[in-house]
C-alpha cells in the first residue's frame, strides 16, 4: 500500500515504523544531498538544530573531516562551510568529506520517520532510481510504503505534492490511467490528491518523465519560481538560479538512503553504511 503524506503532522511517527518511508523536500534539501553524495561525499547526517550541528563539529575528533551544511531563511547559517543549494556542492568541495547537515524542513522530515525500516531521499534529480525502489517495495506482500513530504512550516507544500504525485502516478498500474474521484487500488487519499496535481501541472507544462528535454526543465524551474513557497523564498534571497537544479529530471540518478538502526546517517544504496567516522 502506498501512503502519501502531505506534512509531517499529518502523519504520526509510529504508523511509519518498520516501513519504507520516501522523505521529499525538493527545494532544495534532498535536491542537495543528491548533488552531494553524486559528488563524491562520504555520507550526509541530518540533525534537527543549528545548535547540534555546531556542537556535533566542534566535538568531531577529526574535524577536517567534515563539514557544516545547511540554511534557516534559505540563507547560509553562520559559521556553516555551505549553505543549501545544490550549486555549492562540488567534487573540489566535498569530494570523501562529511557533512552534518540541517535545514528548516528537510532534516526535521527525515527525524520523523526515525523508526522506520529505511528511509530514501527523492528529487526529480533522482527520480529513476526513486521509482524503481517504489516499484520493488510494493511488489513485496504487505509492505507498506509511505511519500513523506516536508512541506514549508509543518504545512503541505505545492512543490513537494507535485514531486509525491508525479512518483504516485509513475507505479500506477495500466488500469488507474483515468483520473479518480476515489483512492486507486492501492494509493491512499493523499496519493490521489498528489497525482491530481502532477497530472494538472504536467499537462500545462506538457511534462512527461518519460520524454523530458532542457525545455521541460526550464518550464518546471518557473512554475515552482511562480506557484510554490519554495520557490517564492529563492527569489526573495537571490537565488531562484537553484530553482533549476530542482527541476532537473534524472541529473543525479542516485539513492540516497538511510538505514536508522545502522546509525543516522545518508549512504548511497548499494555501499556500506559505514560508522560515521570522528563523532
């Protein structure tokens, strides 16, 4: 079954115990993973606050190890390496380094699924390999799945539903082609609302995953510019250049995971979660 959650507080942490839990905050935090992992970076630990950020490096035994990554207001935190766009995360920067990571609502939507089985990070920059681990987990006899959206301030968020509908609409059988006033076969309330809105906007745009170009990108970066807050609070602070990035379908095509039990940090799947070294 797959559930698509819109917020945080509109799922409690419990139900997604044990479970397969996709965490998406598309502009920018699991867009910035991607690019950081994709770029060479040994792992990327989530953290709720600025003040355990700053305490975890200060007490790091081997500090050059690592760096501190983040935003709050969509701005670089004081004293941070980096802040949240994709951009700044390069092979010269972050090349074998590792990066404690927070932002507003991104981490705080990873620490939310904390019990459950696996957690997976999406972006459109990822959107293949999402997919498929989608696919595998539902094929799986009572599995359950779960989209959890970040969203902005504990609030639903246009940019991070139409990322949970366009993968909803993409493990959708043949049979669901139709749009429903009702949850299709295995998809919850919150998949239909998703996939409503991915089915709205791509036919707007004229997206499809399946053959996408430059264009499409283009075209997507400024509807989330005009129609999400995401986008809204780039503009704000100049950098809406970021908005493409976010919008890039499978630039990034890797899985960023984390296994909880295994210690709290984002791995590429298929590697072995090392122990977070110098903590």
């Amino acid at each position: 079954m797959l559930h698509v959650h819109l917020a945080p507080p509109l799922v409690e942490p419990d139900r997604l115990a044990g479970a397969t839990v996709v965490v998406i905050d598309l502009v920018r935090a699991t867009t910035t993973i991607c690019h950081a992992l994709a770029a060479g970076a040994r792992c990327v630990v989530p953290v709720a606050t600025l003040e355990e950020a700053l305490a975890r490096y200060g007490e790091a035994e081997e500090p050059e190890r690592w760096l501190l990554g983040g935003e709050r207001g969509a701005l670089r935190p004081q004293g941070f390496h980096l802040g949240n766009s994709p951009r700044e995360y390069t092979p010269q920067v972050v090349r074998d380094r590792q990066i404690l990571f927070t932002t507003s609502n991104g981490t705080r939507a990873m620490l939310h699924a904390a019990g459950a089985a696996r957690v997976v990070l999406a972006s459109f920059v990822n959107f293949a390999p999402v997919v498929q681990l989608l696919q595998s987990a539902l094929a799986t006899p009572d599995q359950q799945v779960h989209i959890l959206c970040a969203g902005v301030q504990q609030q639903p968020a246009a940019e991070d539903t139409l990322l949970a509908g366009a993968l909803a609409e993409a493990v959708c059988s043949p049979h669901q082609d139709e749009p429903a006033t009702e949850p299709p076969p295995g998809q919850d309330n919150g998949a239909r609302q998703a996939r409503l809105l991915w089915r709205q906007v791509a036919a707007q745009l004229e997206l499809d995953t399946a053959r996408w170009s430059p264009q499409a990108t283009r075209r997507l970066a400024q509807w989330l510019e005009q129609h999400t807050p995401g986008g809204r609070n780039l503009v704000r602070v100049g950098q809406a250049e970021d908005l493409l990035c976010c919008a890039e379908l499978n630039r990034r095509p890797v899985l960023p995971q984390l296994f909880p039990r295994r210690g709290w940090a984002v791995h590429l799947a298929g590697q072995p979660s090392e122990r977070v070294q110098g903590t």
